[in-house]
C-alpha cells in the first residue's frame, strides 16, 4: 500500500465521522485483516471502495470498456462500426431488446457463433468480423428502405 491510498482511506474515514477502531472494523469485515499494514493492493482497493460506497460517491460504472486487440480476431474498428450500424439499425427499427442482444442475434444470424452481451465479439475472429459488417450494412440498407417506403424521415 502507498502513502498516498493509506492517505485516501484516512481521509474518506474522517470524512464519514468514523474512528480508527471503526475503520478498523470495516477493514476487517471487507478484508479479513487486522490492520492496514497488512492490507495488498487488491484488497486496498475494496477498502477504498467500500469507503467510497459508504461515502455516496462511489465511482461510475464506465459505459463500455474497450479492449486491445488480439491478433487474429475482431479489431476495435471493425467492434467500433459494428456497434455503430447495430445503433442506426436500432433507431431505424426500435425493439424491445437491448443493443447487446441484438449484437448478439446478429452474431449467431450471420455467422452462426453463440454471443454473450457482455462480450459479443469474443468469439468473433477478424474474417468474421468483415462477413459481420457486411451483413449489418445489408439490415440497415434494408431498414433504410423500408422506411422511406413507409414515408418516415431517415
């Protein structure tokens, strides 16, 4: 632990009014530890959080996390467009189901690999990432028409 996070954990406690043997008490019950000495990075971390939680000021979840590239598999572009034609298609024909699960129907549709929402592209490698895009340019291609010929605005 740095001075720094054992600062934080001192400050957020004053800030909630508690004492050291109170602090005490949290750290054990989230850790299991006896002191802040004995505390490791990870479990530093759930102090800290809890602190935070107890606080209100817990921090914000991130919308979505964009991950690195693995060699072989689906790029972050090509992850990037594909959400961008699933967010077209989805003002063009709203539904019911949540961006993800449709990530994830068009997944298994198009290429016939089981998706995750919490991870649609896990599975997707590179040459179906460029079949994926093309067949999402073909459904929003098709929901475009389909509402011009309906007479709504695009």
């Amino acid at each position: 632990m740095t001075d720094n996070e054992r600062r934080r954990i001192f400050g957020l406690s004053k800030q909630l009014g508690i004492n050291t043997e109170e602090l005490h008490l949290i750290i054990h019950g989230v850790t299991g530890c006896e002191s802040i000495k004995e505390l490791n990075k990870a479990q530093t971390y759930e102090v800290i959080k809890e602190l935070n939680t107890r606080l209100g000021d817990a921090p914000r979840p991130k919308k979505r996390q964009t991950k690195r590239t693995v060699p072989g598999m689906i790029t972050v572009s090509q992850q990037s467009y594909c959400w961008s034609m699933i967010y077209r298609l989805s003002e063009l024909e709203p539904r019911k189901a949540t961006e993800g699960e449709r990530m994830c129907g068009a997944i298994k549709k198009i290429l016939s690999v089981t998706a995750v929402p919490e991870d649609p592209f896990k599975w997707v490698t590179f040459d179906q990432g460029r079949d994926l895009i093309e067949g999402l340019k073909r459904y929003v291609n098709t929901a475009e028409r389909k509402a011009i010929r309906e007479g709504r605005a695009i």
